[in-house]
C-alpha cells in the first residue's frame, strides 16, 4: 500500500543527480544510484530564487526526498486510524457506496506515492531488459503477499482462525492492487519514455507523451466498459434462515438479483461487479462489501448493522472494492503520480516544482468535479473517473504541503515520526495495518482468549475515557504511535525491511 510505500525499489530513491558512474544500469536490491543530469530546466529561475541543494557528494550517495518518505508513512498511519477507528466513528470510515469520506482517500495516496518513486527509480534505464525483470519480479512479491495477508489465511484481531479454503480463496486486494498500478507505470516508464533532452517545454511533451496517451487509454476503456456493458440479472449464495453473517459459506440459498441494465452504478448492477463475477468467480470476492452500510441494509447506517425490514437481495451479496476493472482505473492515479516525479526530476527550483504541482493539481480536482456533474458521482468501490480525479489532485494538494514544510523550510523533525514510518512502510502495513501483530499478542491470554494486552489496553483506555468510542480513538493513536517508534528503531539499527 507498499504503492505501496511498498515497492522495495521505490524506497531509496534519490532526490537530486549527482556524479555517478555508467556502469549503473539497475542498482541492486532497493539502492538507486544517481545520475549525472542530461538536462537544464526549460524554465527560468524567478529572481531571488535558490536552487534546491548543492548536489550530493560522495559522503551523501543516498540523497532522499524526505517529503515522500513523511507522505508515505502519513498515508500508512491513515490506514492505521480508519481501519480501526472507523467502527467507532462510522464518519471517517469509507462512504457506503456514493459519496468520499477520510478512508475513501488512503489507496489514492498509496497509489499517487508509488507512481512518484517510480519516476525517481527509472529516470534511467539503459538497461530496459534488467529493469523489466526488477519489475516483474517486485509485480509478483507484492501479489503473492498480498494474496497471504488478505487471500483468507489470517483473519486478523478477534478472529484467531489460520488457513483457507482455496475454493474460497480472495485473489484480489490492497496490495495485488498497487501491484498492478506499479506494474503498468513502472513499464511505461521503462519503455514508453524517449531518451530525447528535456530543454524546454515541447521536449518535456515529447518526452512523456506516450505515458499520457497510455493513461486516456485505460480511462476510456474503464468508462466505455462501465458505461457500455449488458448486465443480466444473476444469482449467488446467500446466508440460509439457520446461518449468520461470520458464518455464511453454510446453510446457504440462492438469491437472484435483478439487473438487466446497462450503464447502472448501482451496487448489485455494475459493470465492475459484473467482470469480477465472470473472471474470478463470485467466490473468490470480497464477502463483506462496504454497501451493507447503505441504508437499503443496514438499520444503523452509514455504519454495519441488522438488515432493515424489506431488505434487497443484494445486501448478502459479494463485491470486490479492489476488482479487476476498478483496478485499471486505480492505476491511472500511479500516472498522475509519475508527473509529480518527472517534475521533481527536470527542475531543481521549489517555485517552479510547487507551481506547476499547484496547477496540475488543481486541473484534476477541476476535472472532478465536472465529471461528477456530468452524471458520474464519487465511488471509491467502482474506483470512478470522478473520484481518481479527485483523490489524484487532493494527493497533489497534500504532497505539495508536505514538500513546502519538509524540504522547502526543512522542518523534518516536525515529521520524523511519519519519515521513519514512511521509510519502512512494508513492514508496518504487513504487522498493523494487516493485523498480524495483534493478532499474535492476542494469542497470549489469561484463562480466556478475550483477556488478552490488547483488549486489556484498550478496555482501560476506554475506562479512563469514559467513553467507548473516544477511548478506542486513543487506542488506535496510541498504535500508531508504537509503530512510528517501532518504525525508528529499525532506522537506527540501519533495518529496511523490502521486497
């Protein structure tokens, strides 16, 4: 979500050029080497402007861009909060289906941060073959882990359970996500970018215009098959009378729900859901969907809760938010994010970096919101034009904030708690925000699995509090915080955990 933050050869890259050998091609493992500079920037520096530092000297080869480290590891500690906060305060949790709340902007962020490092890591490649081969192995390492973490084999805190079935098995999610966004951009920059001099603003173009040409295309394809497609009615498993909802693989009926639409966003009658049926299998998808927090399923919504009188059919049904079509349209914001790296890449001045993010940024939020208004609401679950627009720019927004305090006035310690998250990104979004730590210190316990240190935390956060909600959100700060010191402890010890 390593984008996710957990792409091994995304996590050193440099921040400026600097002398280099050419006999580096691809750097081992997740160090990048530098390059000398090919170009000038094809902009003036406005009077009074500094350029950005001196470059790196031989005592300083692993020159970083703090700011991407603080963006990842905010992005890291978001997750953190809304996955376990969210059940207490249902507003910050992700929209039921229409609509974009606090969480509905995390995968976003971990997209646009992936597509960031990987303009850093490619800016040269004169070995396209060994660069591939990088690429396509961190492609596989990020979706068989993806696949174990959330595939059904660990089933997270108060959920002790191992193993899966592999009848059952989820073949989509957070990581096989961003490793299809990191495939399709890291190729594209690898292939798709002309060596030609960047010294002006038609060589800029010329250039990058293959990777844009790539972009409109997946958007095109997205929209014309979510618009486009024939949805005919279907049917799946639904829990039986004798059955709950933790338990809903027996006593079993089948349900049919009726679609024959085109063109609908609805939840049981879209596209996305419609392609994942037929090349996944209703099985293998998400059996949970946020939609049961609708108000057509859930009496206490936006928040899970019993099914109202008259419910649809539909409330029981699957749906995968990390599908294949919404997937290709996740992956255009690893794009969006290549841009911000091209531009950190060919100008060396703060004022032209952070003006022509400010631009590019505010072109997509723009774009949203006309798209919107077109007929196309925000939908984190469908992954829609509107809402890639949205969270593409509102990245730019926020990584330009954090570019202006951390590397532009130099206040890293203000943020050195998120750097050092950011810069072992993995490790934590493997034991957090997958659950593996706690569910590990859960399965030591006195007498009964529920008096265990972590229920016991948080049960006397909650008293001191004396309130349940208030007093689970200074758990979840207190987690967070853990895993910032944790995440300090490897810098120190010199420990990257990667791919």
């Amino acid at each position: 979500m390593a984008s996710v933050i957990l792409v091994s050869g995304e996590e050193r890259a440099p921040l400026l050029p600097s002398p280099s050998p050419p006999c580096a091609a691809v750097a081992e493992d997740d160090e990048i080497r530098p390059w000398p500079s090919d170009h000038h920037p094809f902009l003036p520096l406005p009077d009074g402007a500094a350029p950005l530092e001196p470059p790196a000297t031989p005592s300083d080869p692993k020159q970083r861009l703090a700011s991407l480290d603080v963006f990842r590891g905010l992005t890291v500690a978001l997750m953190i909060l809304v996955d376990d906060a969210g059940g207490a305060f249902p507003s910050i949790n992700h929209a039921p289906w229409f609509g974009v709340t606090l969480a509905d902007f995390v995968m976003p962020f971990f997209l646009f941060s992936v597509g960031v490092s990987v303009a850093l890591v490619f800016k040269k490649t004169p070995n396209k073959m060994a660069a591939t081969k990088k690429v396509i192995l961190r492609t596989i390492n990020l979706f068989l882990l993806g696949l174990v973490l959330q595939g059904g084999y660990f089933h997270g805190r108060n959920h002790l359970t191992y193993g899966v079935d592999i009848d059952r098995i989820r073949w989509l999610g957070i990581l096989q996500r961003i490793s299809i966004g990191y495939f399709l951009a890291a190729l594209s920059e690898v292939w798709l970018v002309s060596s030609i001099l960047v010294d002006s603003p038609m060589s800029y173009v010329k250039k990058y215009y293959m990777e844009w040409i790539i972009a409109i295309v997946i958007s095109a394809t997205y929209v014309s098959l979510l618009l486009g497609l024939y949805v005919p009615n279907w049917q799946f498993e639904a829990p039986g009378s004798n059955s709950t909802l933790s338990n809903s693989y027996y006593g079993t009926k089948i349900e049919t729900v009726q679609c024959r639409v085109r063109g609908s966003l609805s939840p049981p009658c879209n596209a996305v859901g419609l392609i994942d049926r037929l090349f996944l299998g209703q099985r293998h998808l998400y059996h949970n969907p946020v939609y049961k927090r609708t108000k057509e399923c859930s009496v206490n919504s936006p928040d899970y809760g019993p099914l109202p009188p008259n419910s649809p059919a539909w409330c029981l049904a699957p749906f995968d938010p990390e599908g294949l079509l919404s997937s290709l349209m996740a992956a255009v914001t690893c794009f969006a994010g290549l841009h911000f790296g091209h531009l950190i890449v060919h100008f060396k001045s703060h004022t032209q970096r952070i003006l022509l993010w400010s631009i590019t940024s505010l072109i997509l939020v723009l774009c949203a919101f006309v798209v919107q208004l077109s007929g196309m609401p925000f939908s984190k679950p469908l992954y829609t034009l509107s809402y890639m627009f949205l969270t593409a720019g509102a990245s730019g927004f926020l990584f330009i904030l954090i570019y202006y305090i951390v590397d532009v006035n130099q206040l890293k310690m203000t943020f050195i708690l998120f750097q050092w998250m950011g810069m072992n990104a993995l490790i934590v979004y493997i034991l957090a925000a997958s659950e593996l730590f706690p569910a590990f210190i859960q399965g030591f316990y006195w007498r009964s699995p529920q008096n265990n240190l972590v229920n016991a935390t948080e049960s006397i956060l909650q008293t001191i509090f004396h309130s349940k909600r208030w007093g689970t959100l200074a758990f979840v700060l207190l987690e967070i915080m853990f895993w910032c010191l944790a995440a300090g402890f490897l810098h120190m010890k010199g420990i990257f955990i990667k791919l």
